[in-house]
C-alpha cells in the first residue's frame, strides 16, 4: 500500500518519526513487511468474528484504516494519549470514533466490546498487565495483541545498523517479549485459547477469557 498517498502531504507530515518511519519508507522489503503485519491482523480480527474493536494505543489509526477498508462492517473506537495522532485518525477514518484514553484505565463499562487490541504497544510499558487487564474487563472474549519477538526485531535492527547502542532495541522499548513471556502475560487474564501468527519481525496472539 502506497501509504503516502492514502494519507496525503498534511496528514504524512503530522505522523510521528516512528509511524513515518516505519509505513512511509518506500523500499520493498520494507512495504512487504508491512503488508504482511496487517493481513495477518486481518486474519485474527477476522478468526474472532467480531464485530465491536477497541484499539488501545491506536496511534494515528493506520491499522484501522487497513481494517475498515478490508472488512467495514467493523465498528471501531480507537484510544491513544497522542492528541496530534488522534487528529490524523479522525481525518483518516471519519467512520470511527477516537478518544484521548489511558490504555490501562479506558473508563468504558465491564464487556463494552467484542474484540480489544493493543498493536505495538505491551513493549512501551512496564505496566504493561495493566492494559492486559484492562482489555480483560472491556472485552467480551477476545484480545487481539502484537509485539515486536525478541530476539528476531532486535537482531533485525542490530544487523542493520539500528540502535546499536541497545543491541536492536528500540529506546522507546521497556520489555522485550519471547512467546513464553507474552503466553504467561495473557494467561493470567485471558485463560482461553491462543491462536498465534508470525510476520516477522512481529509476533501477533488473538487470546480467549473462555
């Protein structure tokens, strides 16, 4: 997908240096990588059949887009702390809805949604089960939640000449997760069943309360 022309020279302009980085670069191994994160979001969102999606620490809704472009029949409300990201969603997606909410404190009624996501966004706290718990309560079953897998993102990074320093991590990261530790994070409050996706360099669960 031709990112920058879906969004247009104002909204490309307001995206933050990691989103830009990340969807606006034009290289081929880069857009393939991409792709092949939402399609497999695509094939989750679709597995849980729901309708009603939260995106917790939707950021400037480009998911959300892929999402309501490939199935629009979803009703989504996206949250993010971001004001400025918030404002390129809106513009983006006029059929959701965008609030400025803590992921780990939303304000929305015990089993508001079908289906709560949090894309990217478990790495950047260290009360992360907080948001974990907080998808919980909101949602009527499943949770939809993707992190970059260590040690592949780091070693990907690393190889290329990325954040050296941190040996791959990204200095906006606080926890780096294996599969075990994301399977051991959710099941606490999710004790259902995980169906897992790889896209590399990206590890995706769409976990179960029953």
């Amino acid at each position: 997908m031709d990112w920058f022309k879906i969004l247009g020279p104002e909204l490309a302009g307001k995206l933050r240096p990691e989103t830009a980085g990340k969807y606006l670069k034009k290289t081929y191994l880069r857009q393939y990588v991409i792709d092949n994160f939402l399609k497999q979001i695509i094939k989750l969102v679709e597995q849980s059949r729901a309708v009603s999606i939260l995106d917790l620490g939707c950021g400037e809704g480009l998911v959300d887009y892929y999402l309501l472009k490939s199935l629009p029949q979803l009703k989504i409300i996206g949250a993010d702390q971001d004001q400025q990201a918030l404002e390129v969603a809106r513009a983006l997606n006029p059929g959701a809805q965008y609030q400025q909410v803590d992921a780990r404190r939303t304000g929305w009624a015990d089993a508001s949604f079908d289906l709560v996501m949090a894309n990217e966004v478990l790495e950047h706290l260290e009360s992360y089960q907080l948001v974990i718990q907080e998808a919980a309560r909101v949602s009527k079953d499943f949770f939809l939640v993707s992190v970059p897998e260590w040690p592949f993102y780091q070693g990907t990074n690393f190889l290329i000449g990325a954040n050296w320093k941190t040996w791959g991590e990204h200095p906006d990261h606080v926890v780096s997760f294996t599969r075990e530790k994301l399977e051991a994070a959710l099941k606490a409050d999710f004790p259902g069943a995980i169906s897992w996706k790889r896209a590399f360099p990206w590890l995706l669960a769409l976990a179960r309360r029953s």
